[in-house]
C-alpha cells in the first residue's frame, strides 16, 4: 500500500487520483507521522460497501436465529409467495 504525507495530498491531489485510478491501490493518508485517513477509487469503496451490507444481513440473520426468532420453511415460503404477488 501506497503512503503519503497529507501535504502531498493538498500539492498533487490531481496526481495522486491520476494514480489512484490507474494502480487501483489504496493510499494510506498521514498527518503529522500519525495514519488519517485512506483513499480509495470509487469501485473499491462501492465494493467494500456491498460487502459489508451482507455481512450485516448475515449478522441479523444469526442474531435472529440466536434469539429464537425463526420460522417454519413452509411458512417462510408462503409469507415470500405473498410478498411476491
């Protein structure tokens, strides 16, 4: 991974997405020697997104499970046909 100081990023921010596009590599931002911030392009970000938000499903869906909160697959099946129509 990429690192550069945050001036570098308020002198060549143009230079610096220029590559971000083309490398597709993160860019990890520091201020003061100390991580800030990462920069990413927008399809690995979207990505990281997508990711996440099954994970999260996943999650809830164990949660559920954990707390008794299920249901017989016959009826699941038959609320889905409903939520379907």
């Amino acid at each position: 991974m990429k690192t550069e100081l945050v001036t570098t990023l308020k002198r060549q921010a143009t230079k610096l997405l220029k590559e971000l596009r083309e490398e597709k590599e993160p860019v990890l931002i520091t201020e003061h020697g100390k991580p800030s911030a990462y920069l990413v392009d927008v399809d690995h970000f979207e990505h990281i997104q997508r990711k996440l938000s099954l994970l999260e499903g996943l999650a809830r869906g164990e949660k559920a499970i954990l707390e008794g909160r299920i249901i017989p697959h016959a009826e699941a099946k038959e609320r889905m046909a409903r939520w379907l129509e």
